[in-house]
C-alpha cells in the first residue's frame, strides 16, 4: 500500500490591533502566550523587536489578576514604540468580555497565524476515495 506524506509549517500573519489600532513595527515586545511550544513564535518576534517573555501553561485559562500582573511588567519597560503581543489562540480566550474591557488602555495585539500543508492535497484525495469505497 502507498503512504503518503505531508509537511505542515505555521505561517504567520498580520499582527492585529485588540481594539483596532493599526499595527506599527515596535522596538519592545512583552509576548504573553499559553502554549506549549513558544520558541518558534519567540524566533519569530525576535527578528524584528527585542522580546519580554510572560509565558503560562498550555492552555491556560486567563484572570484579571494575570491581566494586572501582565500590565505591571509592561509597565517597567514599556515607551510609546512597546507593545503586548499574544497568539491568536491566546486572543481567543483574552476575548471574553470582563477580560477584553481590561486590555483596553494597553497596546494589546495578537499575531495572525495560518497553518501550510504541503501534500495535503493527495493526502485529503485518498481519505475522501478510501471512506466512499468503505460506506
């Protein structure tokens, strides 16, 4: 029997303003993130800014007080080209209502990411073929 492969690589986005705000190259970045594996994004973001870290557990379920000690580190560092930056999975939770009215007075943006599949095209062919021949 054939197997076929497929590679998958994250390609990242546009970065996104929290309440709009457009997007501006920032020399500081406090990154906030709940994942479990952070240094690609942190590679990413180090190209173009110098990267703080707030990193919690994967899937971390975001508090006010997380949002307050985020805001305090920021605040140690932070000049008017700094910005808190998140992934889009991140936003996901952080966009609960309570939790979003607290990220209005900071530079909240997350980062926009797209998965790329090279060979899935073969890969979603053959499972479509196989279940038609199996039902």
């Amino acid at each position: 029997e054939n197997q076929l492969f497929g590679f998958s690589r994250i390609k990242y986005g546009e970065i996104i303003g929290f309440h709009g705000a457009p997007f501006h190259l920032p020399n500081k970045v406090l990154l906030v993130t709940g994942i479990a594996q952070v240094q690609p994004f942190v590679e990413h973001v180090s190209r173009f800014a110098v990267v703080e870290q707030f990193n919690f557990p994967d899937h971390h379920a975001y508090t006010a007080s997380d949002i307050q000690k985020i805001h305090d580190l920021f605040d140690t560092f932070a000049d008017a080209n700094s910005i808190i930056l998140t992934t889009e999975k991140d936003f996901m939770r952080l966009s609960n209502p309570k939790l979003f009215a607290l990220t209005q007075r900071y530079p909240w943006y997350y980062q926009g990411i797209t998965v790329e599949v090279k060979g899935g095209e073969q890969i979603i062919k053959k499972i479509k073929t196989d279940v038609r021949a199996n039902s």
